[in-house]
C-alpha cells in the first residue's frame, strides 16, 4: 500500500531537456535578499516611467498605421483589386527586451514588420518605405542597414528608438491574429526572412520555456546591468548580447524552478563559472530539419564544432546566437562569471550588499597595453554609418590577432565608444586590452608583430560600399600610462600619473575642405622611412618632407596639449597649411615612437631632420632593448599574477595598399576566414543529452552550504 501510495506521487514538472538541479524554494533570507535586489533596481533606474511606457505605446501604434499605409499603396499600384486593396495588411511584432518585458529607459524597441508575398524587402522595404518614413517629420536618424546579416532600418521616432525589420511570407493577406510561432510561417522564405522572423519566435518560445516569468525576468534585468558594468555585453565584439543574457537566465530558471531571483542570480554565478564550454546551453531539444534550413548540430556540420560558447536558440531552425564568441571573450566572459559567484557567495554571507556586484569594470587599470582603433568621418551622419560598419568588424581583428599569434597573445575588446567632447569634429574611440596567454614561455626581448595583421585588417575594413570622403580609422598601439584622459570618468584614479605628450591635429582632407580630425593615436602622424625593422615609407615627396620638417620644428604648448584629440603618448602629425595645402593621409605608413622619448611631465621637441628618417631611426634604435618591450599584465584588480610581452609598436591608417613588414608573422589575406578558428574541443560538443553528461561531470566537490534537499538533483553538491 504503501509503495503504491508513492509512486502515485506524480514528479515535478520538467523545463528542458534536464531535470532540475533543486526544486527548493526560498527561506525568509532569500526573500528579504530578493527584497533588497528589486529596490537596488528601482534605485538605479532600470524601470521607465509610466509616461515613457505609454509613449512607446503610442509610437508603436503610429508605426502599425505607417505600414498598413504602405502595403495599401503598394497594392493599389500594382493592380490589385478594390478587394484586395482594402484587405491588404500588415502587421507589428516586438522582440528583444521589449518583448521580455525586461527594457529600461530610453533602450531600443525591436520591431518587426510582416507583410504579405508581393512586397519585398529589396526595393518596397529599404527604398519605399525608407523614402515615406524620410519625408516624416517625427522621423530622425533614419539609417537603412540592408546588407547586415539581419537586414533593419534604424531610425527614431518621436525620440524613440526603433529597429525595424521586415519578413514577406507566402500569404497574400497577412491577417491580423498572425500565428508568427507557428513553423508554417517559414515556408518557401529565404535565410534572412527566417533570421528576421526568429527574434519573435524565439522571444515567444523563451517566455514559454520558464518556470515563472516575473522571477526571469527580475533576474534577467538584473543579469544585463551586471553584463553591461563589467563590460562583457555586446553581440557585436564578441561577447553576449541581449538573447544571449536571455537564454542562460532562462536555462538557470529551468536549474532552479522554484528559486526567487536573489538565488537565482547566486546560481547563476555558481553554474556558469563550472560549464564545460563548449557544451551547448539549450532550453529544448531541437527539432529535426522539416523545412531545409541549417539546424545546429555539431554531429552534423563541421563548422558548429569550431564554436567556443554555444547558447542555442529555442524555436526552429535551432542556430548558435553567440557564435561570435572567441576565444579571447570567452576567457574574459569566464573571469567575469568567477567575480559574481565571489560576490554572491559574500553577500550570502551578509559580507556585502548587492552594490558591489554592479561595480564597474576598470578596463583601463587592468592591462599594460592596449590597441586603440580611432574613427573618424566628416560629420556626425557620415559617422553614425562609418562606425557601424568599423564596429561591426572589430570581432574580426580579435580573431585575426589570435591566429597570427598562434592565440599566445590575448585580446580584451572593451564594447564601449569613447568621444572626446571637447574635440569638435565627428570622431570615436574604442580600445583592446592585450596580454600574454598565461604560461607561455618566450625568450627575452620577444616581441609580437602585429602590424601586418592590422593592415589586413584595415584593408578588409576599407572594402565598405558607403565609404565617402572623410571616412577614416587609425589603430595603433598605446600603453596604460598613455591612455587618453577624456576615457577615464569622472573621480577615475589612475595607479600612476598620465604622460601629457600628444598634440593636436587637424587635418583638411576631403575635396571640400571639411574639416576631419585624426583622433587619439591618429596625432601620432609620420611619413618617414625607417630601416627594415620597421615601416618602409611609399612615395614620399619633397614638399611633404619640407611640411614635416616644418611642423617638427615647434614644440608642443601645454594648451594645445590639454585640449588634444590625443592619447597621452609620443607623436607627431602632419597639418595643414593653413588649408592652403590639403594633405593626402589616406597612402600614409605610419608607426608610433616609443614613449619613453619624453620625459614626464615635459615635451619633446621633434628632430628637425627627417631625410631617410636618419633622426628618428637613430633616436629609436637607441632605446629599441627597452622601449619596444612593453609591458602587459592580466587583470590586476582579480588575478595576482602578472607577465610581461614584447609588442611591436604599431599604427595604421585607411590605407587601402596591402603592406609587407619585415618580422611579422602574418601572411596576408590568403589564409582562411578569421571565423574558422579549430576549436581543440569542438568534436564532442553533442546535442539533446548533453547537458545532464555535463552535469554529471560537476558531481565530485561537497555542499558549499551543507543544505540536503531530497528531490534535488544529484549534483546539488556543487551548484545548489
């Protein structure tokens, strides 16, 4: 009776493909815990107002009526009946965060537009409807981005961001009570309209696939403030975007189905610093291929093995939404994940508060040198465009260093944009710390090379369609003292005082004078010919020696220096005449000068003699055993250890001329796509069961917290 008694006893509920790590619910502590993380939220501002809500009520309704309008017009230009005319329709869906209900103020709404077969994206989305929407006077900031791997149009309206994409499926009327989940709506589209239509349909699925949405969604919003301060949220340069966030919170809900948010993010932490990437995270198993798209299976395609980080999506056709994740943003991503599970493990133990787990990252104190990539353009529209496009290539050149160092070299890109403000021309900066791979042994003096691997880099950046004149990007290589000071926030401490040692420059390059300035490492501006050792000078002329010979001659002023567009480095630059000679930058070699040329808190004058570069060689070689051996360290705020490197000092600017250096170790852009990067792990990275295999692999080590839970599952000794 009594056996039969229990096994009437019906298990819990399971969300995913594995059971759940513990089914335990909150103590009084955990609650009180969960009390106090809603309101350090509401404090800092992560919920908007109920005036801003009903504005964006408001504009998303405006924008349903603007494309109903236009699938109307549409209609009744292309002959389609009265009928048909009055049914056409088209139809609104949000994703993203707005969709997860976890969006703060001022953030993007992500909208997607369905209309029916015979309006396409080509022409009738990126060319009609960009031209109504133009011609509106709410309309701001309208900027069409067709060739992105998810075509949108980016524009605000009536100050609210949007990001709009467009699917046609196979119906002629789109009706209003539209089923976007329903896997009929990927017949007979192509790749772009399924990657379109996935954002909603992964959106909906994730929603489905949680124990409790309020707890995700406390969680998750939590989970993005935290990525954001530590500098590890942006899909775009290799680290985790917003569905990324979304799918390991939601996989952690699935761990932990009757957790709150406070242990919710505790568990996060603590599963996260032990997953054996690259075993996939994945809310569901997925669904065989019905349709003929690409499904993620590693089994299967070769290519999903090389991912470093698979987070699967959750509606057909599965994809890997972190494939841009290299191994350098993994290694960050993971020494990230290992401070939240320190803090977390304090504040359970009332050693801390919920505060300093927000702490901001000190990207700038954490490395010894670092790579700046300056953007320049001749107005604020031109760099809007010029930027994206640069951005959206910076992941490449994390992959591209990486593989011309044989990964002994680390890459840290640090996904925010610097301006500085007092500079008035339309510029930019992002920054990349560098180190070498923990227990790499090298020879003394060895140094890596890696100019030639910018200069690729550079030439496939120039490969932009839109590219006009004024469009610039510069990448050169800085140390920690030299940082820019318009980079550091405010109350900012530096470990040891800046080197003040750049000046100001300003150049008139575009064929109507408009005025473009060369922005941090871009004041560092040289034509000279250098041994073969380092940068070999093309087609220098007299009148260009002559207008460096003269710009050398003066020393640098304090004032100039304290409103410079420019890294706290040693430089030069070539100016203007007054805009009486306009100076071609764009065929330009360029390479930065140790910074151990200047003295502290001095300037250097310039040599005066720059024939053959004879000066500068002299002055350089002189110094070369100690200043082209820089010096770089691992996170010094979190990992005690510290190793040096040898970097060749290194500059570029738009150049669209492969170049050849002498010593470095790329060679040029025959070999393969920086994307297919051999992953030493990727062969077993499996599907469905994977995930309970991997947690078995976490049984060994004892209850951090001795807390027995009988319907826990076996591994709780580690992540309960």
């Amino acid at each position: 009776m009594g056996s039969e008694g229990l096994s009437m006893i019906p298990s819990p509920k399971q969300y995913g493909v594995t059971r759940p790590i513990s089914t335990a619910g909150p103590t009084e502590v955990d609650l009180q815990r969960t009390v106090e993380l809603e309101k350090f939220l509401v404090d800092t501002g992560l919920y908007e107002s109920e005036e801003e809500a009903a504005k964006r009520e408001e504009v998303l309704g405006r924008i349903k009526e603007i494309v109903k309008d236009w699938v109307k017009q549409l209609t009744r230009l292309r002959g389609y009946t009265d009928q048909m005319v009055e049914d056409a329709n088209a139809v609104i869906f949000t994703f993203g965060s707005y969709r997860l209900g976890v969006h703060g103020p001022g953030a993007d709404i992500d909208t997607l537009c369905v209309g029916p077969s015979y309006v396409n994206r080509e022409e009738d989305f990126f060319f009609i409807l960009h031209n109504i929407l133009a011609e509106m006077e709410e309309v701001t900031e309208l900027q069409p981005v067709p060739d992105a791997h998810v075509p949108v149009m980016k524009l605000k309206f009536d100050g609210v961001s949007i990001d709009l994409l467009y699917a046609s499926v196979s119906l002629l009327v789109v009706p209003e009570d539209f089923d976007i989940s329903d896997v009929s709506v990927l017949y007979d589209i192509d790749e772009p309209t399924v990657r379109s239509l996935n954002g909603c349909r992964v959106a909906d699925q994730i929603l489905k696939l949680v124990p409790n949405v309020e707890h995700f969604r406390t969680t998750l919003r939590c989970l993005k403030f935290w990525a954001k301060r530590r500098g590890v949220y942006s899909n775009v340069t290799g680290f985790l975007g917003g569905v990324n966030w979304a799918l390991l919170v939601a996989q952690v809900c699935q761990l932990y189905p009757n957790a709150v948010p406070s242990m919710l993010v505790s568990r996060f932490f603590r599963v996260y610093t032990q997953w054996r990437w690259p075993n996939p995270v994945m809310l569901c198993a997925t669904e065989e291929d019905k349709l003929g798209f690409s499904v993620w299976d590693p089994r299967k395609n070769p290519r999903d093995r090389t991912h470093h980080m698979p987070i699967i999506t959750p509606a057909y056709p599965s994809m890997n939404s972190s494939y841009n994740v290299s191994e350098s943003t993994l290694r960050v991503m993971m020494e990230q994940f290992q401070f939240g599970n320190k803090i977390c493990e304090e504040i359970e133990m009332h050693r801390a508060r919920w505060s300093a787990l927000f702490e901001p990252y000190l990207f700038f104190e954490s490395y010894k040198n670092y790579l700046q990539v300056d953007i320049v353009a001749a107005d604020a529209d031109d760099l809007r465009a010029w930027k994206g496009w640069v951005e959206s290539r910076l992941r490449q050149l994390t992959l591209m260093i990486e593989r011309d160092t044989f990964r002994k070299l680390q890459c840290h890109p640090y996904p925010h944009e610097y301006v500085d403000t007092s500079n008035r021309c339309a510029h930019c900066a992002f920054f990349m710390g560098l180190q070498r791979k923990q227990g790499e042994v090298v020879q003394e003096g060895q140094q890596f090379d890696i100019r030639g691997t910018v200069d690729e880099f550079r030439h496939s950046v120039n490969m932009y369609m839109f590219w006009k004149p004024g469009m610039d990007i510069y990448v050169s290589h800085v140390r920690r003292r030299q940082i820019p000071s318009y980079v550091l926030p405010e109350g900012y401490k530096r470990t040891r005082p800046p080197r003040l040692t750049s000046e100001q420059h300003t150049v008139k390059s575009s064929p109507k004078n408009v005025e473009v300035c060369r922005s941090g490492s871009g004041e560092r501006r040289l034509k000279r010919k250098i041994d073969s050792h380092g940068l070999q000078v093309k087609g220098e002329s007299p009148e260009r020696r002559q207008l460096i010979s003269s710009e050398r001659q003066d020393s640098v002023s304090p004032e100039i220096i304290s409103h410079s567009f420019a890294l706290g480095s040693v430089g030069t630059k070539i100016g203007s005449d007054n805009g009486e000679r306009q100076v071609d930058m764009t065929d330009m070699d360029v390479m930065s000068i140790s910074s151990r040329n200047v003295e502290s808190g001095s300037t250097r004058r310039l040599p005066r003699q720059v024939e053959g570069g004879e000066d500068l060689v002299k002055s350089d070689e002189k110094r070369s055993s100690a200043d082209n051996t820089s010096v770089v360290t691992n996170l010094g705020s979190e990992i005690g250890s510290y190793e040096d490197v040898g970097l060749e000092s290194i500059a570029g600017s738009r150049d669209g001329s492969p170049r050849s250096f002498v010593g470095s170790n790329n060679q040029g852009s025959s070999r393969g796509d920086p994307c297919d990067v051999d992953s030493e792990n990727g062969s077993d990275n499996g599907c469905g069961i994977i995930q309970d295999r991997l947690l078995d692999e976490l049984e060994s080590e004892s209850d951090i917290h001795g807390v027995k839970d009988q319907q826990a599952h076996p591994l709780k000794a580690r992540l309960f």
